[in-house]
C-alpha cells in the first residue's frame, strides 16, 4: 500500500505529460479523398439550389402563360362579346376563340423564330422553324432559368392575343375567312417584326441586349397594344361604318358578359405583366403592385369624368377604364414604382375616355369596339410616360462597363430616353399603318373583307357560322 502510495504521483506526472504531449501535437489534415468528398458536396448543394430556383421560376411563368391565355379566352371573348349587338355575339367571341387555334400552329412552324431567333435588326432568323432546337435547355439571352420551351409558350400566349385585340375594330363586319387570313398574315408581317425588334436577340429596338435605339417595352405597350390600337383603326376606316352606324343605336347586347370579361382580363394580366420578369422574383412582385395600381386608378380616372360628364358613372365606363389602365402600365410595369404607376393609369383613364367619348365621333370612324381608342392611345401614352418615370432602382437596366447602373428613364436624369421611346413607338405606327393596309388590299381582292349587306342584316351568327347565341324558347298558352 505504501508502495501505490509512493509511485501514485508519478504514475499521475506521466498521465499528464501524455495529455499535454496529445494536446500539442497537430490535427491530422484530411486526405485527398476526404477534400474532394467535402467538394462534391458543395457543388451538390449548389445545384440544388439552382435547380430549385429554376423550379420556382418555371412553374411561376408557366401559370403566367395559362393567365394571358385566360386573357384571350374567356377574358377578350367575353368583353369583346358582350360589347357586340346579339345576333354577333357568338362570332365574335369566335374570332378570339379562331386566334387561339390558328396563331398556335402558326407560332410552332414559324412565327417563334421570326421573333426570338438570331436574324437581322428588323427580323428573326429561321433557325428555330419548327421549334427546332427548342427544349428544356434555357436560353441565357432571353431567361437563364426556364426551359427554352417554357419561354417559347409564354411568348405564344402575346402573340395570341395581339391580333385578337383589332377584331374590336371591325365587329360585326368582317367575313371570318377573310379575318382568319388577315390575322395570319398580320401575325407574320406586322406583329413578328416588331417583337423582334423590341425583344428579340439584334432586334433594333431592344433596351436589354444592346439595339440601336433601345426602347423600354416591359410587356407590349409597342409590340403589342400600339400595334394592334392602330391597326384597328385602319382596319375600322377600311371596312367602312356599320349599316345604320351612327344614326341607329347599338348598345351592348349585354354588359354582364363584358363585365366578366374585363375582370378576367384584370386578373390574368398579372401573367401578362408581372411574368414578363421571366423568374418569381422581386422585379415580378413591383410589376404585379404596378400592374394592380394603374387598372384601380384608370378606372376611377374613367368613372369619375364620365361622371362629371353624364351626371353619373356607368358600370361600361368603369371596366373600359381598368382595361386603358391595364394597356397604359404594360410597357411601365417593370421599370416603375406605385405611385407613378397610379399617376400613369389616372392619366390613361382620362385620355381614353376622352379619346372614345369626344374625339371618335369628330373623327366619325366606327372602331366597333373601341380598340384604337383603347389601346392605341393607352398604349402610346404608356410608352411615353414609360420614358419619364423609369427608374434604376426598380429595374437597372442599363449599366456601365463596370456594371454600375446607369440612369434609366427622365426622372433618373436620363433625358435622351425620351428620344428612344418616340422611335419604338413611331416604328411601331409605321409598321401597323402600312403593313395592315397593305394585308387588307391583299386579302380583300382573294377573299373580300366584308360581308353582304343583308348578311351584316342577318348577324355574323347565323351567316358565318351557322348558330345562334341565344335560342329563344315561346310557350304558346
């Protein structure tokens, strides 16, 4: 016991040394294998992130692209068809329905690539005819995120409904077949060079990748709302004045459709605009506010003058209102804040319901529909204001070969984008001008673009397609 006594101390001595030796003695560094284990990991785990942004971001855009589909049908149908007088309801409702069928096989075979392929600065390129080389790859120049093909269907969707708007010019006038080979034609050789040059990849007009005169268009106030408003009008002074036109009266057959209609157009057009950011990111979120702000303003803007004027607001008034403020915000959506954005759709609101209400009837065209009122005049309004209000901090846009952002529009003191927004929007009238005229003389000496006067008479319903929209049960007593 004495013994354990004596060497207890230095059996503790050695137990402590050994401790202090281990403490001191360096960590042994990961192998090779180990280090390149922990490095897989990582680039694991970054795909994973990438990946689940580029889930994020496509199925946002492909619920876009069902939206401004919406916006078609039943959105455009139903405004447009309760607009018309009964016996041309269901034709009219057909000419957006037709658009939905035909721009999609035109879209396929060749019209997506006239847009967004690589081409002149005036044209796309044949290179995705067919959808060639379009699949789940992204295109980085357009979205960097989302499948080629996703962007190709959203895109689809404004090419649809572009064509769609002039129908309100010559309602309740225009043969169907003579429309059909109208709005392929148009489709082809108004509407796809213009998106070309204001979106697509050397396209002339375009502000992101570089073109000569870059225009700020976040979603279609030139490609699709200028050209569409004034080509309406040359169609509407082409056709000619409804038989009766102004003397008889042709109210809306029914407001409740068109009052549908202008809701879903609301709602859908935040696919329109807000998915035009191309991801589900916060440049989406500012254009949905924007987008929401300027329809509510417009149609106050609208009501409240149509109020002064007539002693009271009308129900018509109010949602043709929210559409002006819709079509205004368009090309604004991305570059804009909420207040401008209320500014802009009160703005809208007024002008094109002074446009509708006044102007129309000194000028004596018969825009059935009041689509260059609309959107002709909206859609230039909001290109313009577009060129003020812009601003580096909700969208920077522009930048330095550093990367800087640079000023966007007038109120970031970027005077000169007022000169770029003219050019879009004169490009934009020029081509609609002389290119609609041109496919109505065309299709007018193969076809002819109206119909008959007792046809006119009739109803497009019962002439053109056969059907009746409303049957009209009489129980004799």
């Amino acid at each position: 016991m004495r013994l354990v006594q004596k060497l207890l101390p230095f059996v503790l001595l050695i137990l402590l040394a050994g401790t202090l030796v281990a403490q001191s003695t360096p960590a042994a560094t990961p192998g090779a294998n180990e280090g390149a284990a922990q490095g897989d990991r990582i680039a694991q785990l970054q795909q994973q992130i990438a990946d689940a942004k580029g889930s994020a971001d496509n199925a946002w855009m492909l619920v876009s692209a069902a939206l401004v589909l919406m916006m078609t049908g039943p959105g455009l149908a139903l405004f447009y068809g309760g607009l018309v007088r009964k016996k041309n309801v269901l034709a009219t409702m057909m000419q957006s329905f037709a658009m939905m069928a035909v721009i999609t096989v035109l879209w396929g075979i060749v019209a997506y690539s006239l847009c967004f392929a690589s081409g002149s600065s005036f044209l796309g390129g044949l290179s995705h005819a067919f959808l060639r080389g379009v699949g789940a790859q992204p295109d980085a120049d357009y979205a960097a995120t989302i499948p080629q093909q996703t962007f190709m269907i959203y895109q689809l969707m404004f090419a649809i409904i572009t064509p769609a708007l002039i129908s309100g010019a010559f309602a309740e006038r225009m043969k169907f077949s003579a429309m059909v080979l109208f709005m392929v034609l148009w489709s082809l050789f108004v509407y796809a060079p213009m998106a070309h040059m204001v979106w697509g990849k050397g396209g002339l007009l375009n502000a992101s990748l570089g073109g000569r005169f870059p225009t700020l268009d976040f979603a279609g106030g030139t490609v699709v709302h200028i050209t569409s408003g004034v080509s309406a009008l040359i169609c509407a002074t082409y056709l000619g004045r409804r038989l009766g036109y102004p003397n008889e009266p042709m109210p809306p057959h029914s407001v409740v459709l068109s009052f549908i209609g202008a809701c879903l157009l609301w709602v859908g057009w935040f696919g329109f605009n807000a998915g035009s950011a191309l991801s589900a990111g916060s440049l989406a979120t500012s254009a949905f506010v924007a987008t929401h702000f300027a329809a509510a303003s417009a149609a106050i803007g609208w009501a409240g003058a149509e109020w002064i004027r007539n002693g009271k607001p009308s129900a018509l008034g109010a949602i043709s209102g929210c559409v002006a403020g819709l079509v205004a915000i368009t090309p604004a959506a991305g570059f804009v804040g909420p207040m401008p954005a209320l500014l802009i759709g009160l703005i809208a609101g007024v002008s094109c319901y002074v446009m509708v209400a006044r102007v129309k009837a000194w000028l004596g065209y018969d825009d059935s529909l009041d689509a260059f009122g609309v959107h002709g005049v909206g859609g230039t309004i909001g290109a313009l204001l577009t060129g003020v209000f812009a601003t580096r901090l909700v969208n920077p846009i522009f930048k330095d070969g550093q990367g800087s952002a640079l000023a966007v529009g007038v109120i970031d003191g970027n005077y000169h984008q007022m000169l770029n927004q003219m050019v879009g929007i004169a490009m934009a009238i020029a081509l609609a001008v002389v290119g609609t005229y041109i496919i109505l003389r065309v299709v007018d000496f193969v076809l002819g673009v109206r119909v008959s006067a007792e046809h006119e008479e009739q109803g497009l319903d019962v002439t053109q397609h056969g059907e009746e929209g409303y049957y009209w049960e009489v129980s004799l007593p």
